[in-house]
C-alpha cells in the first residue's frame, strides 16, 4: 500500500510538541499517512533529544515516538519565525501543541488567532490538567498524573506503597486520545468545513480509565483500594506461583471456572458449593487462591499455559521487555520495524499497532535529525530561496 492510499494521506499536520504525550499522537497521524511537519527549537530542539541512552548521539527514548516526521527548527518569538509559522499555520491541517495552557495565546497563536488565519485548522491542546476548572495552571508530567488520578493508588500490593504503572501510560494514552480527537475533527470538518479545537487532558483520560473502579465507588461507595494482582469481581484472575515460575490465569466465568477445574486435574473443586458463582468465587477468595497455588506449584509454569489453552482458557506466562522485543509473534505480525538512519545507521521501533486491512498504516520513515527538513519545507511550503534561509539560519531564527 503507497502513502498516497493511507487513511491520512493528505493531511498535513504542524507539529509543535515536545517529550511523549504530543509526539505518541503525532506518530500515530505520520503512521497513517499524515505529513508531520514537527517545529523544534533552533539549538535545543525536543527535551528528549538530551535524554540518554544514546546510539551515535541520537537518544533511544527521543527515536522511539517520532518516526515519519520532517523536522524543521524555528524561532517563533523572532519577528521572521512568527511570519513563517503563520504561513506554515496556513496550510495545514492540524496544529498539535502541548504547552501550558495560555502559552500559545501569549504567543499570539491560540486557536482563535489561528482559526481566523485558517478555519479549516484542527488545533489540538494537550495540557496536564486541562483548560478549565481550579486547577488547570498546573504543570502536568506522567508521574504526577499517575499518581493524582487515582491509578498509582490503586497499584501496587495492599501492605506496600502506591506504584506507577511500569511506562508513561498518563502520556500515552493522553497521546492515543489526542489522535482520537483529531481524526474526529477532521471527519466533522467534511461536513462543516471548519476546523475545531480539540482540547486533551492527561488527568481526564487517566481518570476515565478508572471505569470499574470508579463505578464500584459511585455504586457502592466502597473506595477503591490496592490489590496487588488480584481483580475485585474476578477469581481466579491474577498471577500465581508453578513450580519454576509465575502464571497468569484469568477465569472471568462458570464455564471456563469448569473447564479450568478439569485442566488442573481437579473436577470436583466444579461441583463445590463455596466456587460455584462467579459471585461466590469472590467471596471465597481467601480459600481458593491458596489452593490453586497448590496446585500450581506442582508443575512447570510452561506446562499449565500449554494445558490450559488446549481447553481455551485465558493463561499466560509473564514475559521480560527484552522478551517481547524479540517476539518472533510481533515480529511475523510486523509489529518490530527496522529503519536505516542517517546518524545511527539503523534503528529498530515498534510497529502500528492499528492495522487497516485495505488502508494500512505504516512506520516509513526514521526520526528524523534536528533541523533536517527546514530548509526543503520552508522552499515548498514558504517559498524562501537558499540566500533568505541562509540569511535566517545566521539570525537564529531557523
């Protein structure tokens, strides 16, 4: 499939974000055909560019979020930055930026400035705490988010300490839901011709994933509290301990209940009245864990998910990150991508998870070195010639 059939292919999407949350999103639209112009600071360039590890200088944290993306830097508090970005600002179609919100109106490029440059412009804010409400002059950072939206405490075993989740989750998911956003201010533009702002909280979407939890707490007013593995309306569903290793086993009802009985060489634990429920599980959980650790115990944990799937039912092992990235699964699904790299000959990124059978994505192109498209886009897109762009580098304003 050419970039020219992807979903997005012909969107143009100016890039203004910086370290996770902006970059996953912007990604996500390069995957699926967008051109992403990312604007980066001249000299500086994207926090994370000085993040370490390094492979030939260029930061593995840095190249895992901003594949298939032109790189242009610009000044745009310099009187001649300002006047290429409006005219950039003018032919796109997105705007993404994850500043704290004010930042850009002070700028002179909030989405009402924008807007009457360009209606058509779909202007997505990605910010902390969001727009509104007594607290959305604070600055938002995963950690932070983790933990004042309720995900660290509810991680984490009930005698320890709350424990964020092991990856950026507040930023990447904030990052998926920008995206969301934005395709679907781009589908309404079809029938309005105007473009909207699209406005992304990180403690709004982390608060939204409480689901269950937050549901158990308006319905019952039970605070939600640490459980360490185990599911507050599912038994058996955590880890347990075989005999060389951990197993995950995920029984959500009465006939995998039954199923798995069989599969652990113990039928009658089916016909007992303390698990006959999903209902009743949960209350006896005290009792059954013990017991299914037990009898785990006895056998190598490879060997129960090899049983326990013959008969269909949810198991698995608890694979290291190391092991994933060499996943020969992932690798056949084309999920480990390869790409050569003008300064670190190649680097190896996770694929589109989001696979469109007849409108594919694709992860095409590197991250792409500081500055390394500035001069062809500001000659496509503005029309400067080599002499004005020498003269504009010399400046500091690109």
């Amino acid at each position: 499939m050419t970039k020219s059939k992807a979903p997005l292919a012909g969107i143009r999407v100016l890039d203004l974000t910086r370290v996770l949350a902006g970059p996953f999103c912007a990604m996500m639209l390069g995957d699926m055909g967008a051109e992403v112009i990312k604007v980066e600071e001249p000299g500086k360039g994207d926090d994370t560019r000085s993040w370490p590890p390094f492979v030939e200088g260029e930061s593995t944290y840095f190249m895992s979020v901003n594949r298939n993306k032109q790189s242009v830097t610009l000044n745009l508090k310099a009187p001649e930055g300002r006047k290429i970005f409006q005219a950039l600002a003018r032919k796109s179609d997105v705007l993404l930026e994850n500043f704290r919100p004010g930042t850009m109106d002070k700028l002179g490029f909030g989405y009402k400035a924008l807007a009457r440059l360009n209606p058509r412009l779909v202007y997505c804010s990605v910010s902390g705490f969001g727009e509104s409400g007594p607290e959305a002059h604070r600055a938002g950072y995963d950690l932070v988010i983790q933990a004042e939206s309720g995900v660290m405490d509810l991680t984490g075993f009930s005698d320890g300490p709350p424990v964020k989740v092991g990856n950026s989750v507040g930023d990447l998911v904030a990052g998926m839901s920008a995206a969301h956003g934005v395709v679907l201010a781009l589908l309404a533009r079809t029938r309005t011709r105007r473009g909207q702002k699209v406005e992304i909280s990180m403690l709004d979407v982390m608060a939204a994933l409480l689901t269950y939890q937050a549901g158990i707490y308006f319905g019952t007013g039970q605070r939600p509290t640490r459980r360490g593995n185990a599911h507050p309306s599912i038994v058996p569903y955590e880890v347990f301990r075989a005999a060389d290793a951990f197993v995950v086993l995920g029984v959500a009802n009465n006939s995998l209940w039954i199923k798995c009985c069989g599969a652990l060489g113990r039928p009658e634990l089916a016909q007992d009245p303390r698990f006959g429920t999903e209902a009743k599980r949960v209350q006896s959980r005290a009792t059954l864990v013990p017991l299914l650790n037990e009898i785990l115990g006895t056998r190598a944990a490879a060997d129960w998910v090899k049983q326990f799937e013959a008969v269909g039912i949810p198991a698995g092992l608890i694979k290291s990150g190391a092991e994933v990235c060499e996943s020969e699964h992932l690798k056949a699904r084309g999920m480990i991508v390869t790409l050569p790299h003008p300064r670190a000959r190649k680097v190896t990124v996770m694929g589109v998870p989001v696979r469109l059978h007849a409108t594919p994505g694709k992860a095409a192109t590197a991250p792409p070195l500081i500055g390394q498209h500035t001069d062809t886009v500001l000659r496509r897109l503005v029309g400067l010639g080599k002499p004005a762009i020498a003269r504009l580098r010399a400046q500091g304003v690109v």
